[in-house]
C-alpha cells in the first residue's frame, strides 16, 4: 500500500527541456556547450562553435509552452513536478551580486502555474548547470569562490519562492563528479595528466559541492523552516561479477565511493573510510574549520536518488560510468534497453532496502525511466509497450520496499514528457508519456502527443499504485 500523500511525479531538468538557451538575459551553462552525439561528454569544447548542433538551445521549447505542458500533467493527475532552476538564468554569469529579474520571474509563473494545478513543484537547484563562466575563469567547483557564488544564488531563490517551493535537492547525482565531471561539478579533468591530479581536482570539486550543499540547507531553512531539502545521487547498484571475494570487496569499495557523498549529506560528517582514501592518493583538500561545522548543521532531510539500472564490477577493471550510472560487465541475467542499459527492477527493491539500513531516513525516487525509440502506427498512435512493462515492474518493486520498511515520499517518473537525452544529447532517446515531435537533428514541430503510458500512468496515479495491470492499455 502506497501513503495516501505519496507523490506520484515526474522529473526533468531545466536544461534539457526549456531551450530559450539566452533568452531574458539568461547565460551560457555547461549543458549549452554539450553538442549531439555518443560520447559528446568526453569531446567538449567550452566555447559554442559554428556549424556544431546544440539540442539543449531549443530543446522541447518548455521554456514557451510549459502551461500546456502542464495542464496535460495536470490530467495525468501528477502529484508533483520535479524541475531545476537554470543558475544562469537568475545568474546569468554565475558571479554577479545582483540577480537577474527575468529569469526569477519566469520561475515565478512555472510555479505559480504548478500551484494553481494543485502539483508540488520539487525543485533541483543544480542539475548539470553550472554557469559557464564559473568553469572556464574560475576552475568549477575545485575553486571555494563558487561557495559564495552558490550561496548568493541559493539566498535568493529561497528567498524568492517561499511558500511556492517546499521541496527542494542541491546538486544532482552529486557522487557522478567521478564518472561525468563537467556536468555534475563543472570541472574539466581534461586538462590534468595523471589519475592522481584527476582524483584532487574531483575531490577537492566534490569536498566544495557539500559544503555548499549544508550551507543551502541552512538557507533554505531559515527561510523558512518548513521547506524539505533533500540531497541527490545516482544510486544504481553494483553487484560483484562473480563470488570471488576481490570481485566483492571491490565492488563494495566502488559503492562507497558514491555513498561518500550521502554519508556526508545525512550524517554531516566525512566518513572514517575516507582517510584511507585521501591517504593513498595522496590528496591535498584546502578545507577550512567552518566547513565541517556547516556539514554538521546542513544535513538533508532526506535522501534523493535517480536509479535506472544495476552494474556488474570485476575486480581491477577500468571504472566507466554514464548518465545511468557505472558501466560494467554484462550481466548474462538481464535484458538491456536499446541503450544497452540493463534492466533491473528487483534491484530497485535492493537499492531502498539498503539505504534504508544505512540511513533510516526518507527516501525519495526522483528519477527512474526507460530510454525508448518510440513508433507511431498507421493510426497515429504510440503503443509503448517496453516502457508500461519497465514501470509496471519497478513500481511492484517499489511496492515491496515499502513492505519491507522503507518511507519513500514519492516517485518522479524521468521524463513525463520527451525531452534532450543528458548523455548522448539524443532526441530520439525518448523517455515520456507525452511524445515531441522533434528530431535529433533539430527538425520538428514540437508538436506533443500522449502515448498509451500516458493512459497507464494516470491509471496507477489515480488507484494510488494499486491497480497495475496494463493490458487494457496494448489494444
Ligand atoms: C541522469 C540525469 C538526467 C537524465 C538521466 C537519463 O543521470 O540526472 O539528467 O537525463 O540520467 O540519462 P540520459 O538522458 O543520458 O538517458
């Protein structure tokens, strides 16, 4: 039995949905300089080039159409909204000491609009957006001048959406610094030559991003003490590739290595685990004593995690990871997406269970989803059978967690609507229940369409989880 005030969601990021890339003042992030393609997170330049296709400048033009976006989330009965802020937006070059009114405004109507609906806008205040300029005069977040940048930015939309917003999440999939570092701390680790100037410049980035993220909480609580701020990681699991103690340990050392940043968040304190850490690799972190008070203080009140897909580590092999999480060894058990992202809705059930156990604190799925070529008939109409089979599964998986005895505040389905693929910039990788008629090369009338597991979701949304069957939903 899913609680009566579970919020039954959906989540995008600013980026990959609104386009209006300079609109109202709003200035270049990192996700603007992210062309199309495979991989296009390894080769990026810092600069907009001629000739070179940028999805996220138009996007699905929510930034123009988000009213009747959401009056159609409004008939799938969304419970809640989850969104970032575009830092660039309200700081266009992310240094300035006045904000940018354009940008606070249309914020304003994005959630006066989600309010007016009745759906509670959950609001990420960094999702792979750090200001462009931040990374490329100021280093990214391995600089401590970004704390008081952030805490500016932070002040003044709690400030200014009090009463509007009262969930919140600082940074999102704050643990992938490691595996997508310019999208999630904003430094370019291009520029060091060994693994070891590598793992300073992440861990110095990451050591920045939580203390930021305890100083948003205390902001965001004295501004009112009513607003929920979560943290958020990516939390897909990693299993041992065989029962060889190595494969393991190894893979047990690798979850730490994303737990990290959660141990910090809820606990306030660095783990016992992370001397060793700084010891072998010789890191050098430029702290300051008020830092490990503002840990202490800003913990989160509960604990967001964007789950797809588990991984499979052997011992001693290169650790790779994408947006989904690690990259792995195939797992001979389980089917893959399109993408090659393997599907696993058990281990959802195995993610809650565990965070449970470490954490005893409310969980929140802000992200789970499937990436899907979609179709249309010769009837127009959209029959998506792979994703009603992925959400059916991972919500019984849900389900049972809770049976097992995790609080779980709620499930943000990622992508209600089509929207720009984070890790390949692809169009085509379609997550929604609403199709945009856009293409990967940009062509299209972003025309929107519900698909049938739009009929399904808003089924599952309006029995509060209970009723699961789809079949009705494949004639
Ligand atoms: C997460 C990000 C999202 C998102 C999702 C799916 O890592 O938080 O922004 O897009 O992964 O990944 P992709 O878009 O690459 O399919």
């Amino acid at each position: 039995m899913f609680p009566e005030d579970f919020l039954w969601g959906g989540a995008i990021a600013a980026n990959q949905a609104e386009g209006a890339y300079l609109t109202k003042g709003k200035g270049l992030s990192v996700a603007d300089v992210l062309p199309v393609g495979e991989q296009r997170i390894g080769k990026v330049t810092l600069d907009i080039q001629k000739d070179v296709f940028y999805p996220s400048h138009e996007a699905i033009d929510f930034y123009h159409r988000f009213e009747e976006d959401i009056e159609l989330f409004s008939e799938l009965g969304l419970k809640c909204f989850r969104t970032s802020i575009a830092w660039s937006r309200i700081f266009p070059k992310g240094d300035e000491l006045i904000p940018n009114e354009e940008g606070l405004e249309y914020y304003d109507r994005l959630f006066d609009c989600l309010n007016k609906k009745g759906i509670e806008p959950v609001v990420t205040l960094s999702h792979f957006e750090t200001p462009l300029h931040l990374v490329k005069e100021y280093g990214g977040w391995a600089n401590r001048q970004l704390l008081t940048f952030f805490d500016r930015y932070t002040q003044v939309v709690f400030n200014r959406y009090r009463g509007k917003v009262k969930y919140w999440m600082t940074f999102n999939e704050i643990n992938h610094a490691h595996t997508i570092p310019l999208l999630a701390a904003g430094i370019d680790v291009n520029q060091v030559a060994s693994e070891k100037e590598k793992l300073q410049l992440i861990y110095q980035a990451s050591h920045n991003m939580l203390v930021a993220s305890a100083q948003a909480v205390i902001n965001g609580k004295k501004v009112d003490e009513n607003n929920r701020i979560g943290c958020m990681l990516s939390l897909s699991p990693i299993y041992p590739a065989t029962c060889s103690p190595k494969d393991v340990f190894e893979s047990y050392e690798l979850r730490r290595r994303s737990l990290f940043y959660s141990d910090i968040q809820l606990r306030g304190e660095y783990p016992a685990y992370f001397q060793r850490i700084a010891e072998e690799n010789e890191l050098n972190l430029e702290v300051e004593p008020i830092d490990f008070e503002l840990l202490k203080k800003g913990t989160c009140d509960y604990l967001g995690f964007s789950f797809y897909r588990s991984s499979l580590h052997e011992a001693g092999m290169k650790i790779l990871g994408n947006t989904g999480g690690l990259l792995g060894k195939k797992n001979p058990y389980l089917e893959e997406s399109e993408w090659g992202w393997p599907i696993d809705p058990l281990a959802l059930r195995y993610v809650c269970n565990e965070l449970t156990d470490r954490y005893q604190k409310p969980l929140f799925i802000v992200e789970n989803g499937l990436g899907v070529r979609d179709e249309i008939n010769s009837f127009g109409e959209i029959i998506d059978e792979a994703r009603m089979s992925y959400l059916n599964n991972h919500i019984k998986s849900m389900k049972d967690a809770i049976k097992d005895g995790s609080t779980i505040l709620g499930y943000t389905w990622w992508g209600p609507i089509d929207i720009v693929s984070a890790g390949t910039g692809e169009m085509e990788k379609r997550y929604g229940f609403i199709y945009v008629d856009k293409q990967n090369d940009g062509t299209g009338t972003l025309e929107r369409k519900k698909k049938r597991s739009f009929e399904y979701y808003k089924q599952i949304i309006a029995t509060n989880g209970e009723k699961l069957d789809y079949q009705e939903f494949l004639k």
